[in-house]
C-alpha cells in the first residue's frame, strides 16, 4: 500500500446491502477522478454471516486488490441470530468488526456502528488496546439510532457513507448524485438527510487526527465501472450473442443475469432451463439453427455439460461456454475463488475431443477474448470456453468508455449462402457433403456448413462418426479422415492466433530479466503488480501472464522460459495445475518451474508474491507469512 491511495472496506452481513452501498462509492469515488479495483467477500447463505467488500482507490492505475486495508467501516451483521437464544452462528453479529481486524494497516480508522454491537462484545475485542499499539483511529457510531430517525434503520447503510466522507474530508457531491439517480420520492429524500446529517455529526463532533484521506485524480475521458462478469456478458452481445441457456449457479450466474437482463432488449432469447445438461444442448441446438449461442456454469454444472459438449465437438457445431471456477471438489466452497477447474475443461468429455480455452486475465481481456472466443467458434465450427473464476467475475474496475466502442460482428462464420450451395458436392441422394473430409478441400480443416431451411443445404448432424453427408460409418479410413481433418482446426486455429491476432498473453518487467514469474487467470493484475514493486527494490524480474490454455501457445512460452534461469509459477489451486499443463506442452523445463500455490479460499495479494519470489528466487531463508505452499518445497 502506498500513501497516495485509498482501500476502504465496508463489512456487515450478507443481505445488509453490502454489496449495493460499496458499489454506489465506488461509482462516486471513480466520478472524482480516481482509478479503482474492488475486492468482494461473501459467505454461501442468502442472509446473515460475515460479508465485506473492499474499494481501492487511487490517483494512478491499480490492478490488484493491494495489501490489507487502511479504512473500515463495520456495521454489524444485523441478521445474526441472538446467542442468548443458542444460535447455530453464535457471535456472528460482531464478525464485521472482530473478523476484520488483522488486515487493517497501522495508522488505520476503524467506524463502528455501536448502535448495533454491544459494548460487552467490542470490549471482548482488546481494542482498545491494539488500537493504541497499531496507532488506529476508533470511532464508536451509533449509525443505527441515526437511521432510525430518519425513520428506516436499513439507512445505516448511508449513515456509514457521510461519515466515511466526512472523514476522508471528501465531498458529497458525487455521492448525492448517484443516489439522485438511484432513487426518488420519499426514499431518495430520506438517504439524502441521514447522508448530510451524518457528514456534518462527524465534522463537528470528532478531530481527524489521522492521516488517511481520500487521495486525488483526474481521468482524461469518460470512466465506466465494469466486472469480469459485465466485460464477459458485453463481449458476447457486442459479438452477437443472441441465444443463451443456463440454470443459476454460482458464480456464473452474474453472466447468465446481465445476458437475460440485456438479450430480450435486442431481440434476443435467455432460457432458463431444469439442469446443466439441458442448458448446454439447447445452445447446441440454437446455434444449429443459426443463432450465436452460448451457455455456460461453475464446477459441477460445468460437469453436466460434458455430453452436449462432445455432441458440439462432433457435430461441428459452434458453441461458446463458459466456466466460472468456485473452489471444489463437489459444492466445495461455492463463494470462494480458486483455479482447480484447468483440468476438469480441458479434458472433460469421452475420445480424442477438440475444443479451445482461453483464461482471460483481467477485466478488459475478459471482454476481448469473449469477443475471440465467438470469432473462433464460428470460423472453426468448435466448442470453445472462457474459463475465468470468481475473484474476476466478482471484481470491479474502471475502465475507458472508449474501450467498448467496437463494431458489432453479426456474421456466422463458416457458412455457405444458397448460391454456394448450388456449387457444392452433394451425394447422389441430394445430400449436401457437409463433412467433407478430403485434405485438399479442407486445408484449415473446416468444411463450411448449412443452416437449417437452405435450398440444397440438407444433411444429417449426428453424434457417431460419420460418412461427409453425415450418415453413419465405422469405416476406418473415413474414420482417420475426419479425425484428422478436426485435429488441422486446432493447428489452424494455432497459426492464426500467432500470425493475425496481437498476442494473448500479457507481458510485463524487465525485458532483460534472468528471473521470471508466470501466471494465469485473474491473478495476472496481482502478479503484475508484485513484479513492478521488485523491480522497484533493485531485483530484475519479468512476468507473463498466459491466457491461451488450448491450443497452447507453445511458441511464446518457449521463449520466455529459454529467457529465463528460473521462474515461479503462481496459482490458486492445490495440484499445480497450470505447471503441470506447461510441462505437458513443453515436455521440458521442469528444473526451472517452481510453484507458488495458495487455496485457502482467498486470492492473492500482491506482498504475498513479493514474499514468495524473495524466498524462493531471491535466496531469502525466511518462512513464508502468508498461507501459500511451494512446489517443490523451498530448499528442495
């Protein structure tokens, strides 16, 4: 954390609008020219249990979450069961405050709401103490007494808001216009008092002796607040997404709802439909007949999609899906995030399947490599998935508005019109060759296809190998035919991305460096962040973040492994995953891999990979403070 930043956390608990009030200051905090990067975290229950959300912001870009917090403001969990009563969650009603405190940086506020907590349970907390050994600022609030004057003790909420402002001595002007356009009547009226009357309580009854302060900044065009979830959801509709199937599951569900909040609208179609199965083979269906479609869930959904999945693979049929990871196996943690499903989308399904997966890293490839992800399906006529986890579906940053202004892409790709048709092979029962499986035909190993109700345009679309028309056949030439045919898409889809497009993977540090650090996924801007602060204290380091899972990128991480001695491979998952596919691919450079791995259910931090690469790259002895794990072992 640096001086000239702010990272606020609001806690509460779930169903206490948590997630509604951090957003409505992030939006405030960005319209006053700050750049920001949200980190949510939330407990699988609808109501009640420890929630928070934190905003860091600043008058320079952020791509992590950073390093512990320096403000709070705990409200309580106002639907923790009385303990008097033996609850099943005890003393959760404190956990807003008592949970939180271990992160909160020396010099750091602390606002509590002491109109909900009880003295008896915040003295249990020592705080007093450790506030005086960590040099806190304490400000006791009754911000429940305050709503309920106004006449709704949900207000609290936005009691907490005017006096965090207050304190940050910044001004309510952002504020109060976005509840302006949030809110109206006797409800907008009623925000807006609690809002000044507590601002100006807390101007006129406190000194800030603290140093934490809303810091300052300027943007240079239009900022829009956008997460991984929204940048997946635009991307698929800027492409021309326009079918799209699910069952709610978390943390999918955040696509699925932008999609049928937004497809309707564009006269578009979003089912929602009994079970994941369903849900993948309607969008096969879907694209079939001639819509762009998509589909998609988390972990377990994801595994009730492996049949439609090989049905798109062998039918040809364009698909997109994507895979939100949650930490597993089985329901495992379904809030948490974790990268424990690489291995479960790469390899799910029965045969010698063909697919492509790209692991976007941050918020603005999340809306590229959808937008990619539709191109290649429909070129290729092939299955392709976005898997991304829940750290990046979850988290918001601000982002050009003029980033979005792209063309949309209506087209479908590798179709023929009626004309073509006319012109095409066809058996001598009429049927359109819509596999055609001679190599010199098919170079790039696409056979372009029909769409359902085109003169001449009529074949068989089955789920066994089959004949070019699409009957049937166990004939073993045929049968090697067609394997290899679909096996060229991926060496085409290969040589495209390394010829025509920009570089999936990103890079950054030191060009010249012999030490390295990899990573995939969300944890990219983390990684970035880390190798930009050793660079900063005199080590020579370069960094990469991979977002091309299949076809592998085979070609570029050769090179920046043969660039580097040794490299660290970061990753939130328990067995390695993303270093076992490098070695897979590779078949070398084991010797130079070392892991870096942490699934305790919470992402990385940026000192955390600091610390990592000091002790394992860097020759520093020390014990790791954070709880990560290294693969081999540090010493080893």
């Amino acid at each position: 954390m640096t001086d000239d930043e702010l990272i606020w956390r609001i806690a509460g608990g779930s169903g206490d609008g948590i997630d509604s009030t951090s957003q409505n200051f992030a939006k405030a905090l960005m319209r006053s020219g700050l750049d920001i990067f949200t980190h949510r975290h939330y407990p699988s229950r609808i109501r009640g249990g420890h929630t928070y959300v934190e905003i860091r912001a600043a008058g320079h870009e952020v791509q992590s979450r950073g390093d512990g917090y320096n403000f709070l403001l705990a409200l309580g969990d106002s639907f923790a069961r009385n303990p008097k009563e033996e609850a099943v969650y005890g003393d959760e009603e404190i956990k807003p405050l008592s949970e939180n405190l271990d992160e909160l940086r020396e010099g750091g506020v602390i606002v509590y709401d002491s109109g909900l907590l009880e003295e008896d349970d915040v003295a249990e907390l020592n705080l007093e103490e450790r506030a005086e050994e960590n040099d806190w600022h304490v400000f006791p609030i009754d911000l429940r007494g305050m709503a309920k004057e106004h006449g709704r003790e949900v207000m609290r909420n936005t009691a907490g808001v005017g006096v965090t402002a207050a304190l940050l001595e910044m001004e309510l002007d952002h504020i109060e216009n976005l509840m302006t356009d949030a809110m109206s009547g006797d409800v907008l009226e009623a925000n807006l008092s609690i809002l000044r009357d507590a601002y100006e309580m807390a101007q006129e009854e406190y000194e800030f002796e603290h140093d934490v302060r809303a810091p300052t900044g300027e943007h240079d065009e239009e900022q829009v607040l956008v997460s991984g979830s929204n940048a997946i959801a635009y991307g698929a509709l800027d492409e021309g997404c326009r079918f799209i199937a699910g069952y709610p599951m978390t943390p999918w569900t955040d696509v699925f709802t932008i999609m049928s909040q937004n497809l309707p609208k564009m006269g578009g179609i979003s089912e929602q439909v009994e079970d994941e199965i369903a849900a993948a083979a309607l969008a096969v269906g879907a694209s079939h007949a001639g819509a762009k479609a998509m589909s998609g869930s988390s972990g377990g959904g994801f595994a009730l999609m492996s049949e439609p999945l090989g049905l798109a693979e062998m039918t040809e049929t364009p698909l997109v899906l994507v895979e939100s990871m949650r930490a597993g196996p089985s329901t495992g943690m379904p809030t948490k995030p974790e990268q424990a499903d690489l291995e479960h989308v790469l390899y799910t399904s029965q045969g010698d399947s063909q697919r492509v997966v790209f692991a976007p890293g941050n918020i603005e490839e999340a809306y590229d490599q959808t937008r990619m992800a539709f191109h290649v399906a429909y070129e290729y006529q092939i299955p392709t998935i976005l898997i991304y986890d829940q750290k990046l579906s979850g988290e918001n940053k601000n982002v050009d508005e003029s980033f979005f202004d792209r063309e949309p892409n209506p087209s479908l790709g590798s179709t023929l019109t009626e004309e073509e048709l006319k012109e095409a092979a066809h058996e001598a029962t009429g049927k359109f060759m819509r596999f055609q499986s001679d190599p010199d035909e098919t170079e790039n190993g696409v056979s372009p296809r029909s769409l359902p109700g085109q003169k001449g345009g009529r074949y068989l679309a089955s789920g066994n190998e089959h004949w070019p028309s699409g009957h049937i056949a166990e004939d073993p030439d045929n049968r090697v035919l067609q394997m290899d045919r679909r096996k060229r898409k991926i060496e085409s889809i290969r040589a495209e991305l390394d010829e025509e497009h920009d570089s999936q993977q990103t890079y950054f540090g030191d060009d010249s460096a012999d030490l390295g650090i990899i990573t995939w996924g969300s944890q990219q801007g983390t990684v970035e962040e880390a190798v930009e602060r050793l660079n900063d204290d005199g080590h020579s380091v370069k960094g990469i973040g991979v977002s091309d899972m299949m076809p592998f990128p085979e070609q570029e991480m050769t090179e920046f492994l043969e660039s580097v001695d040794e490299a660290l491979v970061v990753e939130m998952n328990a067995s390695a995953q993303f270093r076992g596919l490098l070695q897979k691919e590779l078949g070398r450079f084991g010797p130079k891999l070392t892991s870096m791995l942490k699934y305790n259910g919470n992402p990385f931090e940026p000192g955390e990979i600091v610390e990592g690469f000091e002790i394992r790259l860097g020759g520093d002895s020390a014990e790791p403070t954070a709880q990560v794990r290294f693969e081999p072992a540090a010493g080893d």
